[in-house]
C-alpha cells in the first residue's frame, strides 16, 4: 500500500510538473507571446482611436518577439491583477511598468531592470502646496492607483492624510480624480505623471515642487520557475541595451535619456 501511495504522489508531482512545462518552447512551438498591459504612459498607453497598445514597454516587447521569432499578443490587464494573471497562465510575462519589490519577487520572477521611476505628488495648479506636510494633513486626501508601489508607499510615508485606491482600469485615474476635485492630490510615478500632465493641460496640474522619493527600477515580470524564459528575455534586455537600440526607444517615449535602473 504504501508503495502504491507513492507511485501516486510521484505521478501528481510529475504531472504537476509537466502542467508547468517549458513556457519559453511552449511560446517559439506557438510563435506566439502573450503579454500583460496595464496602461501606465508612456510605458503602455492604449489609442483610443486604434484601440492597440503603444508606449516604450510595448515596443521593447515588440522588439523581444522578434528576437524569439514570434508574434506578441497583448491581454489587457491592471496593476491590481498582474501577478495574478501569470500565476493563473492568463499571460506569458508582464510588461506593464512595474516596480521591483520584495512582496511580488515572493510570487514572480523579474527580468533585469530596463528603466527607473521615481515618485511624488502632484496637486491642482491653483494649490498653495509646495511640501509634502502640506498635504499630510487630516482632511486631505491624496489619490492612488490599488495594486502599485505608489500605494503601498503612499500608506507608509503619509500619516495623517487620507490615502484613496482606485481600481479603475483608465488611465491615470487618480489624476482624473484630483482633477475632478474628488481629491487634494495625487502620489504617481514622477516621469509618467509629468508626461502625463504636459500632454493633457486641461487638467490643470502641476508637480507638487518637493524632492522626489524612493527611485526603484522598473523590470518585467516572468513567472515562478521559468529560467528558460526568464534568460532569454534578460539576453535580449542585454543586447537591446548594447546595441543602443533601449535608449533610442527610451528617448522617442520619455524624450530623455532616462536612468537604466542599474
């Protein structure tokens, strides 16, 4: 009996193995890599005209495919359920802008760092606000988007404010919602809010003027237990980066020659 018990457990533990499989052979025998979005301008921004997925991820995804010989096929996603949908197979790897943190490196694994953000608040033009104590008061309520770093930072750093999550899938919500005055401010990443910002004026804000916070590179997210996959995106990072062709894509969507997150 018990050497039948453990031919079972060993054929469960096999088949759960070979359900994992070889994503990256599973992607070239497909020629097909399905990757997850989550708008973020200018990394992922979807046209609302062509209804297609632009911005420097997904040209750096583009350029990944072709290195694999493959199509790229997008799934629309947030940053609240991306690690979510490649634990459950929904998306080969992420590549929606996303931090590096210790809490999604327990569930994910990530890919070199391609680029780097920094954060900080942004208020209406008309604020007098000029430091962060002047919106960690009570009474403020300071707009972030659920499931990103801005969030879990923004509920440490301020004390006394009220932080907002919005689960919306638009674009840059919590700037919407500052905009509309439903909130005081909004704490974003610093190169796509003032990116942002610039190309939609008619929202009528601005940086908050104070020093920016917490820099932490930006990478991809491949999942659990898939070297193959994971190498092959980190050897096209590389060469991307070698060739100068990641900082002549960084250059057409962030207009700078942005940091490399190294």
């Amino acid at each position: 009996m018990k050497h039948f018990l453990g031919l079972v457990l060993f054929a469960a533990t096999s088949v759960a193995f070979a359900a994992q499989g070889d994503l990256l052979q599973k992607i070239r025998q497909e020629k097909t890599l399905r990757v997850c979005d989550a708008a973020y301008p200018p990394y992922n921004v979807k046209n609302p005209i062509t209804n297609k997925w632009e911005g420097l991820d997904v040209d750096i995804a583009d350029e990944l495919a072709k290195s694999l010989n493959v199509k790229v096929e997008h799934v629309d996603t947030s940053f609240s359920t991306l690690v979510g949908n490649l634990t459950t197979d929904r998306c080969d790897m992420s590549i929606a802008a996303t931090y590096i943190t210790p809490e999604r490196a327990k569930q994910v694994d990530f890919t070199r760092p391609y680029s780097e953000e920094t954060k900080t608040a942004f208020v209406p033009i008309s604020s007098n606000a000029t430091k962060y104590a002047d919106i960690d008061v009570a009474g403020k309520t300071i707009a972030v988007r659920a499931g990103t770093a801005e969030e879990t930072y923004a509920k440490s750093f301020f004390k006394h404010a009220t932080i907002k999550t919005l689960t919306s899938d638009a674009t840059q919500p919590n700037f919407l919602d500052v905009a509309a005055g439903r909130s005081d401010a909004v704490f974003a990443g610093y190169i796509g809010g003032v990116l942002f910002i610039r190309q939609n004026a008619n929202l009528k804000l601005r940086p908050l003027g104070d020093k920016l916070l917490d820099p932490t590179p930006f990478a991809f997210m491949v999942p659990l237990g898939q070297p193959q996959l994971l190498k092959a995106v980190n050897d096209a990072l590389s060469q991307m980066e070698q060739s100068g062709t990641l900082a002549a894509l960084k250059k057409k969507w962030i207009g700078v020659d942005a940091p490399t997150g190294k």
